[in-house]
C-alpha cells in the first residue's frame, strides 16, 4: 500500500526532518510499517499502533495506563440479569473526520455501532470480504457464536443480544477489532467501486485525523479539533517508521524522533546512564513462543512437541536475546495476570532425553523450518537471534533446522496456513486484562487458521475456556483457566519461550507519556515542554 492524502510525499518527508524542532509537532519512530489501517482486519500492535489508536474509538475503552474499562462511544450500558442482552447508550455529538473522498452529513449513531460488527460476523455484508476479510480477533473470540444479534432501538441506544452470558464482552468491546468506523463513508466508498479506502483512507472519530501514508517511511496525522474527548496536546503526529533499533535510538539523540519502541535489550543501560534521554520500564503482559503446526506430521505427536522444547535452552535465550530484560515462560498467561498456574513444571532443559524420546516416537532425521519474524516486538526483541540459537539447539539432537521470514504483513498472512512447515515464532501482549484474550483467541478451536498458529484444537482444553467464559467470578472462573493450563503443558502445541520487560525511551521533553500495560503506543495526551 502507498497512499497519500493532502500533502505530497516530498513535502512529508521534509516535514519529518524539522518537526521534532516544533512544540506542534510529536514525532514517534516506529518499528515497523501497518499492514493496513482497519484494525478489525489485523492483530499485530504495530498496525493497532498506527490506526485505533490515533484515528477510532471504540464503545468502551481502556483507561491508558490500565485495564480499567471507561466508557468512550457508549455514555454507559446495563446488563441484564441473565447475562444475555447488553444495551449501549451511545454517546451523542461525535463527529467523524472527512478527506478528500468524503464529508460526513451526520455525526456517529447506531447506524455505525451495526455495521461495525456485522461486516465481520455477516458474509452477505457487502464488506465482509472487502481487503481480504478474515476478521482474525472476531472469530478468534467466538463472536460469530456468540453475538445472535445486534438491535438499534433509536438513533442512540443499541442492544446486543448474546446467546449466553460472556463474562469479558465489555472488556472485548474496548479492543481494538471492535474500533467503530463510519457506515455513511463505507456506504460512499462502496458506491464509488473503491471500498477499499476504508483500509487506505481511514475515517474515525478519534483525536488524530490520518493525513498521509508512504509505505516503510512515514505516516502523518493532524488533530482532530472537532473531538469529542480531550483534544490532543499537539497539533500533528508522526510516525517515523525505522525498522532497526539502533538508527532509532540515534534519531531520538539527535532530536529527529521524540519518542521510540523497543530498544535492543543491549542499550538499555547505557541509555539509562545517558542525560539526553528517559526510560521508562514496566513490566509487559505478553508471552512470546514457538507454535508447532500441530495438523502436520510430525508435529501432530505431541511427544514430539514436548521432546523439541526439552532442547530448547530458554536461559541462554534469555540471556542472549533478552539481555535481563525478560524472564522464562513457562504457561502461555503472563505471570502477572489472574488465574496463572504457578504449580505448573516447565520442561526441563534436557538435550539426550530429548533426543531420545524422537527415537522412540520413529523420528529420524527431521529437517524442520523456523520461521522468524522481520521485526522487533515487546515479547521478542530479535526473532532471528532467537532463531539461531534455536537452530544450534535443535542441531544437538539430530534435527536440522531452516530459517525463514517474511515482510511482517506477509509472515503475518503466511503463517495462519495448515499447511505451514514447521514453528513459528510469535506473541502476544493483552488486549483486555483477561485470561480468555490469552487461551481463546491464541489456543482456542475458533482461532484455528486465524490466530491459533499452532493449528490446535483440544476438545478438553476448549470446553473449559468457553465453560470459564460464562461464568460471572474472577474465583470462579480461575480453576478452570488453571486445568486449561496445565492441559496445555502436557501437549505442548507451544514451546513457551519468555515474558518481557517493556522499555520506552523518549526526549526529557516529552510530557504525560504513559506506558500501557496492554501494549499500545498512545499519544492521545503527550505534549512536548516549550
């Protein structure tokens, strides 16, 4: 995708050079380029970074710097006593953002909530299958299953009828896939013959308006001076897309950048140490892991699986890739999060055990690919570091090992296949605080071939998450969670590799950013020091 609007390319990037310099203007350097700018469309946090964040909203939302849900579109919502019937009364006033293709006639309504939703659950929704269509989080989540209808009683107030009780559905609607875009501009777009611009284009209701998009260079938003909320501190956002961490950091150091993500576990100390710039750390809600295709041999044995991870050496990864700035995983939760098993044995660091339990399940000579990923993550500061070492690891017990990657948006699409060769290196940071974001949407049995990279479907391990969903308790619903785990372990469809630490490194000029424990870089109210 290279799409612009508004301000030529030329004129972007000379805008880019200077604008660190102006108060007015906040400059990130990120990691990596959007696949797209329809959240609902994707998972990764780099996309969600560049477009739920800054452009949409959502009914609720999270309190940035928490999991505490507030409301946001919706003013409130009841629930009814059986669970099953969630009423939403939108807020009123909300004004969408217009370009050049289209100026809204009306301000955000029911209308908008509808069509948010039902061109992900709906195939006769003429944009169900619009820029590829695969709604990874909405089925992933089961919310084909669950939502049996959505009602709009007045222009206002919208009704979701549930097919049972889902103790996370608030918590869900605050994540980025249920980001609310408008009906009337989808509606324009449709009739033009280009409904893509919606992904291209985008139009939401958020505190940035996008205004421009190269490709691997550069994305430009002005604020929305018509929002509904807070407005923004400054007056345009930048996102400087800078793939390797060291030219980032040097950007921030020569004041190009204000703000960068992920730094190499390797600098950290010394940026800490250094008068030019602040760090901020906190510990992340993320696992990062290894997903065996599951549905091809031999990787369907879970022997096999369990005999692989005994001869992964995860401290010397710790060591190497994370540099102190991660721990082992050993569940596929984050420890940090409610109903973690911590009884759970990890497998033990065992290369002749190893070896020789593949010799007694017949395998022989196993050539095998890891796939690595093109960019840094929270969860996985250098997938091809990791990689390697994994590749030495696995070379001592007789397998051999090829190395693959991909453009993100490519490893990303790629990597869903049944027919994927190998692992995949992959993970996750929390969308809404809640255990079944973790074990639906990565190892549940609706996530197969959308977010379930291991391809795994555990009719034991799947009853008690959707058992745990409907139940009202944090206490009730945590012994389920706990067996879900320990179910896990035993067939191990992941090699849990790490939990990481999350660093942000910025300007001392920089005010009010916040480091979200869910994983978004959101600079709704960041300012910068005159």
């Amino acid at each position: 995708m290279s799409f612009t609007t508004k301000l030529a390319t030329g004129a972007l990037l000379a805008a880019l050079g200077a604008s660190a310099a102006s108060a007015q203007s906040l400059v990130y350097c990120s990691e990596g380029s959007p696949e797209g700018f329809d959240p609902a469309l994707y998972t990764a946090g780099t996309t969600f970074d560049a477009s739920s964040h800054p452009i949409y909203n959502r009914l609720a939302e999270f309190k940035v710097g928490t999991t505490e849900v507030v409301p946001a579109l919706a003013e409130s919502w009841e629930v009814s006593e059986d669970g099953k019937k969630v009423t939403f009364k939108l807020r009123q006033g909300v004004k969408f953002h217009s370009n050049d293709q289209f100026t809204p006639s009306r301000d955000f309504n029911a209308d908008d909530v509808i069509f948010s939703f039902d061109r992900q659950g709906n195939e006769e929704n003429p944009y169900n299958k619009v820029s590829g269509g695969t709604w990874e989080y909405y089925g992933g989540m089961s919310m084909p299953d669950l939502i049996e209808s959505i009602e709009k009683v007045d222009d206002y107030t919208v009704v979701f009828n549930l097919t049972r009780p889902e103790a996370p559905f608030i918590a869900n609607m605050a994540m980025d896939f249920a980001s609310i875009v408008s009906k009337e501009y989808a509606d324009a777009m449709m009739e033009a013959g280009t409904p893509e611009m919606l992904n291209q284009a985008p139009i939401g209701t958020g505190p940035f308006q996008f205004q421009a998009y190269q490709k691997d260079a550069v994305i430009r938003y002005l604020r929305n001076d018509e929002y509904w909320g807070d407005p923004a501190k400054v007056e345009s956002l930048i996102f400087a897309i800078t793939p390797d961490a060291s030219v980032r950091y040097q950007k921030v150091q020569a004041g190009e950048c204000h703000v960068m993500a992920y730094p190499n576990p390797a600098d950290v100390q010394a940026m800490k140490d250094a008068e030019d710039v602040v760090v901020m750390e906190q510990e992340g809600l993320n696992v990062g892991y290894l997903a065996y295709n599951t549905q091809m041999p031999p990787y369907d044995n879970a022997n096999v699986r369990k005999a692989l991870n005994m001869a992964i050496d995860k401290q010397a990864i710790i060591d190497v890739v994370f540099q102190g700035s991660g721990e082992i995983a050993k569940n596929p939760l984050p420890p940090t999060m409610w109903s973690y098993n911590d009884a759970i044995e990890d497998d033990k660091y065992d290369p002749e055990a190893a070896k020789a339990m593949l010799e007694e399940e017949g395998v022989t000579d196993l050539s095998m690919k890891i796939w690595a990923m093109p960019v840094q993550r929270p969860y996985n500061p250098n997938a091809r570091r990791m990689a390697e070492l994994m590749q030495e690891d696995f070379s001592k017990i007789g397998v051999d090992v090829e190395i693959v990657s991909y453009e993100w948006g490519e490893y990303l699409e790629r990597s869903k296949s049944k027919d994927r060769d190998g692992a995949v290196l992959l993970g996750w940071t929390g969308d809404n605080g809640d255990p079944d974001n973790f074990l639906a949407v990565l190892l549940g049995c609706d996530g197969v071939e959308k977010s379930n990279r291991a391809q795994w479907c555990n009719e034991e391990f799947d009853a008690l998450i959707q058992k745990a969903k409907v139940l009202p308790t944090q206490e009730e619903r945590a012994p389920l969670y706990e067996e879900a785990q320990q179910i896990f372990k035993d067939q191990a469809p992941w090699a849990t590799i790490a939990h990481s630490v999350v660093y942000m490194t910025m300007r001392p000029e920089v005010e009010n950013y916040v480091v979200h424990p869910l994983g978004g870089h959101i600079f709704n109210q960041v300012g910068l020091k005159q």
